[in-house]
C-alpha cells in the first residue's frame, strides 16, 4: 500500500510539474505576441541611444525584418516570464517547506528579478556604448566605412547584456546555496583568489582592451562577490542558530521521552 501511495504520489508530482510547465508556455506565447507590438517602440528607443549617433542599420537579407522582430519579442518575453517562471519553481517547492521556509525563500523572487533587471541595464548604458565606441574606433584606424546589418547588431546586444544580467544574480545564488548549506562564506573567502581571477578574466574578455573599461566592469563584478560573501555570513549564523535550536528541541523531547 506504501509503494502504491509513493507512486501515486510521484504521479502527482508530474502532473503538477506539467500543470505548472504547460501555464509557463502559455504565458510566454503570450508575451512573446505581446512583443510583437512593443517591439516598434522598443527599436524606436534603441535606435535613439548614443551608442547609434554613428550608426546606419541596414538589412542583408530578404528575412532580417522579421527576425529582428521575433529576436526582440523573445527577449520581451524572456525578461517578463522570468519572475512568473521562478515563482512557478518556488510554488512547486513549497508544500515540501515549514511554514517559516516559505516566508523567508518568496523573498528571493523579486530580489532576483530586480537584481536581473539592473545587470541589463548595466550592460546596455555602461558596458555596451563601451563596446560600440571600441569597434567604430578600430573602422576608424582601418579607414573603412562601418556597415551594420540590423540582425546581427541585436544578436550582438543581447549576447552581451543578458548574461549579464544572469551575472548579477551572484548574490542571490550564494545566498540560498548558503541557506540549504551547500557553500559556507569560508569556502567562499578560501576560493577569493580564484573567483577574483575568473571574474577579472570575464571583465577583460567582455571589455575593450583598455583600463577604465575594464575597470568599469570588473570593479562591480568583485563587489557583487564581496556582497554575496557578506550576505553568505549572515545566512549562514542565521541557519546556525537555528540548526542549535532544532538540535535543543530534539533533545528536549528525547529527554521527555526517557
């Protein structure tokens, strides 16, 4: 009877786990053809940015149009299903949380939408002008006549800004990894060296080979490490203590017991 209660309940599990899966899809399908009539207004704005004071867009093939379309309605549909999908996550982990665990986790919703949203932002006013002004320089010193199809400059832009938006998720990452108790902040504090290299090699990779740019974006990159290693200290004497407490009651009861 066990066995048949376990399965029945692994059934469940996928039907929810579908149920949750199929209100996803069906929310982004309707953004992504929501973003098909923001997505005028939307290249009107990108095309009124200073990163463009020099650049023509052109089209090279016959089905660049509609591409640009469906790549900026996608990323439309990407960015305000994101905060839907993570609560479609939390509300299937939830029933397995304390009371206590569900208040304290719904937070890590909204925080990481809002910290999601500022990486874009930091990528699309700081890190990708910073980009744009590089490339037109070295047209400059070749003396050649800069020509930028439209497809190709959005598929640029957005390889560019979304991961790093996912980058300055960090924080959060580390937080609730700390709170189940995967990482600990002197693991984090062990590996610095080692993370500051990473990041460092990623603030070079993504930047124009020079100084101030790479600072611009190395500087925030390390600090949203050194906030998530801050953060990971407070959760982590947070969890302690209540892992002590848990540890008294237990033994509270097996002294009652006795």
């Amino acid at each position: 009877m066990a066995v048949e209660d376990k399965k029945m309940s692994l059934l469940g599990h996928l039907k929810e786990l579908r149920n949750r899966l199929i209100w996803v899809a069906v929310v982004f399908v309707g953004t992504f053809i929501l973003g098909f009539f923001i997505t005028p207004d939307l290249i009107d704005f990108f095309r009124s940015s200073p990163a463009m004071e020099r650049i023509d867009w052109n089209v090279f093939n016959v089905a660049d149009a509609i591409m640009i379309y469906v790549k900026i309605a996608l990323t439309i549909a990407f960015v305000v299903t994101l905060p839907f999908i993570m609560f479609q996550i939390w509300q299937f982990v939830a029933p397995g949380l304390t009371k206590k665990e569900r208040g304290s986790t719904i937070w890590f919703i909204p925080v990481a939408f809002l910290l999601f949203v500022l990486g874009v932002a930091f990528g699309y006013f700081i890190l990708f002008p910073m980009v744009i002004k590089f490339l037109l320089m070295i047209t400059d010193i070749l003396d050649v006549n800069e020509m930028f199809g439209m497809s190709q400059y959005f598929s640029f832009m957005f390889k560019l800004i979304i991961p790093f938006g996912l980058l300055f998720e960090l924080p959060v990452i580390i937080v609730f990894l700390t709170k189940i108790g995967v990482i600990t902040p002197n693991l984090l504090v062990r590996i610095r060296k080692y993370a500051y290299l990473v990041l460092v090699i990623v603030g070079v990779s993504i930047t124009p080979p020079d100084f101030i740019s790479d600072l611009l974006v190395i500087v925030p990159l390390i600090t949203l490490y050194e906030v998530s290693i801050w953060l990971s200290r407070i959760f982590a004497r947070k969890r302690k203590a209540r892992l002590e407490r848990e540890s008294e009651v237990f033994a509270e009861e097996i002294s009652i017991e006795k």
